[in-house]
C-alpha cells in the first residue's frame, strides 16, 4: 500500500474568508459551491486540495502541524501576504533555511521560507 497527501484541511469558523484568503496567497480560485460551512481550492494535479471546513469551536492554541512555503523572494511574498491580512510573527535563520512564521486571517500559523545565503 502506498499513501499520498491528499487534502491540506483547515478548520475554522469562516471558510469562505479562510478560503479567499489561502486562494489570493496561492493565486488558485475558490472552487465553486463555496459556502459558510465548505469552501476549497483546486491546485495542480500533482498538488492536494486544500480544504476549509466549518467547525463551532474556534482556534485556541498554537498549531502542532503547519504549512510551510517556498519562495524566491521572501520578504517580497512576506509583505504580499501581510497586505492579504496575513499577521507577522517571528524570523528564524537555522538549518540552512530563513523563514518567516505567520498567521493567516483565523490565525493559523503559517511559515514562509527560502534558502539561508
């Protein structure tokens, strides 16, 4: 048997603005039939399907797993996703890799990184 990543899901308490959110960072359209209780974004075939589904409770601690982006450019793509709404939080430089963690609209921790020159 072999597994394969599938689905990156979120829960949340608003999954259109979630969704909206993650679709202008990943420049991917919200799929149709988007609603307050179910929203996702299509990517690549060779990419999962990011999911946001609605859930009562809201977010209470820190997130024990998370996404972690790639870019070129990372103060560039750190400010782009500031102007989204997402909030700055801290800068690393370690293991060969700066990064930047953030969070997104609900407060989801996100990190976005490239190679240490």
């Amino acid at each position: 048997m072999t597994l394969s990543l599938g689905n990156i899901t979120f829960d949340c308490t608003d999954p259109r603005r979630v969704a909206g959110f993650w679709a202008q960072a990943l420049d991917r359209p919200v799929d149709d039939g988007a609603n307050e209780f179910f929203a996702s974004l299509r990517t690549r075939p060779d990419e999962p399907t990011w999911l946001f589904i609605k859930v009562p409770e809201g977010k209470s601690a820190k997130n024990r797993l998370h996404v972690d982006l790639r870019a070129d450019d990372r103060e560039t793509e750190v400010a782009r996703l500031v102007g989204l709404g997402a909030t700055r939080h801290d800068d690393h430089d370690q293991y060969g890799v700066a990064w930047t963690v953030l969070t997104d609209v609900e407060g989801n921790e996100f990190c976005v990184g490239q190679p240490s020159i």
